[in-house]
C-alpha cells in the first residue's frame, strides 16, 4: 500500500476553497479545480517506497503484471485504466464531449502525425483512450447532462418565444431524432459572428422572463441566464437550451458516455473516468473550441438522465456500488460501521476519504510477517496495488466515508 502525493489542477472555473478545505489546508488565493488521483501523464500521482518519490505512471510502466494485476495488465496493457478525481466547480465548464475509443485513437493518430505538440492549447486530443466518466455529488451539484427529449425543448422554444430561434425550432421537428439534433445544434453553433450576440441576447432576455414568472421551465431557464451573463454572444448559451437540467443531491450520481454533451455549472463531485483527458469544446470557454470535431464526435441522442444511487455490494458486505456500463472503472462507497470492509485485491485501487477518517490495514505482510497500517485523514488517498494480500478498512467518524476506485472483476 502507498499513501499518494497528488497534484491539484488549477482552472478559472475552479473553487476557491471546496479542494483546500477537503484536504485541511489553507487556499492558495487561486480558484483550485481539480485533484488528481492515479496515473495519468498529464498529472501523475506520486508514491515513496523509500527510494523518493516516483510517478506512479513511471512505477506501473515498470511492472505491469505487478502493479495492475495480469488480467488488467492483459485488457489494458502498462496503464492504470481508470482516474480518479474530486472536481469543484464554482463556475460553469465548458459545454463539452469526450470521444469513444476508436474515435480516441484515431483522433490522436492524426494529431502525432501532423506534429501537433502534446502540449499545444489546440490539441483536442492528449491520448488515445476513450473517455466514459461519472461524477457522484458530494453535497448540492447543477449540470446541464444529455440532450432533452426534443418534444420537451420544443414546449420550452414555444414558452420562449425567441423569433430569432425560428430556424432552430424547425430543424427540431425533423422526425428524424439523430438529424434533427445535429441540425439544430450545427445551426447554432455555426451562426455568423454578426448574428450571435443577437441571437444570445434574446434567448438570456426571454430565460430571464421565465425564470423569474414560475414556469415548469423555470431552473433551466435559470442556469442558461447565468451562461449568458457570464459568456456573452456565445453559441453555447443557445445549445445549453437543447440538454437536460439537472441536480443531483449528495450521494446521487450520473454516467456519461461518450459523445454526451454536458457542462458541469456548480458543486463537489467525485469523478471517475477512463484514464484520459481527451476534452471536444463548443463553447461557454476561452480555451480552444473545434466545432467540427466536436459535431463529428457528438452523440446525437435524446432522453431522461439517469440518476443513479449507490447499490449494496454482492462481494464485500457494507459496500455500496455505482453501476457502470464500462469495463475501465468501478466505483464504490465504504460508510461507516462496526465492521472493516475488508476487500479483494485482485486489481489496482485506490481509496479516497472524502469525510471522517479511516485506518487502511493489510492483513499480513511478505513470509506472513505483520501488515501495513496506514491513516487516511479526509482528503487523503492511498494506492494498493493488485496481488497484495486482502485489505480491511476501518471508517471512523459518525458520518465517516471512503470512495474506493477499482476495476471490475470479469
């Protein structure tokens, strides 16, 4: 087992305090983003086994079969297949999608090929892996997730009233769901320059009306306002009409697959993701927007979100599962209790206590000398490699937990 140092990324986006205060330390003064928990290039974990601190990318690429076990060293190759992360939006993300994995590959092939630098602000893609993720709310959470039934959005385009939105709903009604979507969105999103700040203008006037006279609509209308305000003359403010609003309480989670369009707007999530940072924007950002590849990736699917709520687990009694359709991540909850968790180590993991605290124990050692013990103080993560005998965790605190992160078993 080993106790991770983990990189926090910083972005305009980001919360002042929600990461400082999870972890006990004082802000920086700078909005913090996101913490990082596994082994992805861009913002590798660290471990010290006594030799110093190694990227934990570096350690698995050195012993595959070691460190993930055979079977996920076999499905994967030399990477950890998931990431782990606590991401706190204090503003809105960037309406986005990220890619399946031939779209990944592709994607990433073309870019090597032309020379673009890993680094470069106008790659679109960093790797090769899909990106498949969940986010799990740890307190109140808003998003925009998945496009709207489109019946639904043309009830709202109607309570809104915007002449200047006439072509968007027409396309709508296309009978076609797949085409009417990608027609609505691209005429949007290809608007000329001269017509955009009209068009958002009288969408965030008409939101603004109905937000504020109790309409059905009402909290959506509500949150595309706030996009307007915040990015004038953005296309994204016109296409975040078309998504699914959303809150999430604490412990509710969603899964996106890929091509799902979303924008995260506010609140502490636990996020567990393929082991990528492949991100296709379209709006609501300054950082590089690629409206082509964007629509060429998007998923134009239309339905509810599925809120999800965590499950007991089958295997370890008192643990509670996120059911995921991929085969890349696992998440789970481990409450407090009388009783350890005690856990298989078949493949990697990681452990996460996000309230509380918690004592990490291995039940015994190398030659059946004694196990390791360690602390887990809120915030702070551990990693345990596959193979290492069984782990029991002990939670501590009246409302004490720990988010375990792992592949599933086949």
């Amino acid at each position: 087992m080993d106790r991770l140092l983990n990189r926090i990324r910083a972005n305009a986006w980001g919360s002042l305090t929600a990461i400082p205060e999870l972890l006990g330390v004082a802000p920086t003064g700078e909005p913090q983003a996101e913490l990082w928990m596994g082994a992805h290039p861009g913002a590798p974990s660290e471990v010290d086994r006594g030799l110093g601190a190694r990227s934990l990318v570096e350690l698995i690429a050195a012993d595959p079969a070691g460190e993930l076990g055979p079977d996920t060293a076999a499905r994967f190759g030399p990477r950890l297949p998931f990431l782990l992360k606590v991401l706190a939006a204090e503003e809105p993300l960037s309406l986005q999608v990220h890619p399946d994995a031939i779209q990944a590959r592709q994607g990433f092939a073309e870019e090597e090929a032309r020379g673009v630098p890993i680094d470069a602000p106008h790659r679109n893609y960093r790797d090769s892996s899909h990106k498949p993720e969940m986010i799990c709310a740890l307190g109140d959470f808003e998003g925009l997730v998945g496009y709207r039934e489109i019946a639904e959005t043309l009830k709202l385009l109607d309570a809104l009233d915007v002449p200047e939105l006439a072509p968007f709903a027409r396309a709508l009604r296309n009978p076609d769901e797949e085409a009417a979507l990608r027609a609505a969105t691209t005429h949007v999103l290809m608007l000329p320059e001269r017509l955009r700040t009209t068009v958002v203008d009288a969408v965030a006037a008409a939101c603004r009306r109905l937000a504020a006279n109790g309409s059905p609509y009402a909290e959506a209308c509500a949150a595309v306002a706030g996009l307007a305000e915040r990015h004038p003359g953005d296309p994204g403010v016109a296409v975040a009409l078309l998504l699914n609003h959303i809150r999430l309480r604490e412990g509710e989670a969603v899964f996106l697959a890929a091509g799902m369009p979303h924008s995260y707007l506010h609140g502490v999530v636990v996020e567990i993701l393929a082991n990528s940072d492949n991100v296709l924007r379209c709006g609501l950002t300054d950082k590089h927007v690629d409206v082509g590849e964007l629509l060429r990736i998007m998923a134009f699917r239309a339905g509810p979100v599925e809120i999800l709520g965590a499950e007991p687990s089958a295997a370890h009694p008192g643990e509670e599962v996120y059911t995921t359709p991929v085969a890349d991540f696992r998440l789970s909850r481990l409450p407090a209790g009388r009783e350890p968790h005690v856990l298989d180590t078949a493949g990697p993991q990681i452990l996460l206590c996000v309230r509380g605290s918690a004592t990490v124990r291995q039940e015994r050692g190398p030659g059946g000398a004694a196990g390791t013990t360690l602390d887990l103080a809120r915030g702070r993560s551990v990693y345990i490699r596959a193979g290492e005998p069984r782990v029991a965790v002990t939670v501590d605190g009246a409302d004490g937990l720990v988010f375990r992160a792992t592949v599933p078993c086949r």
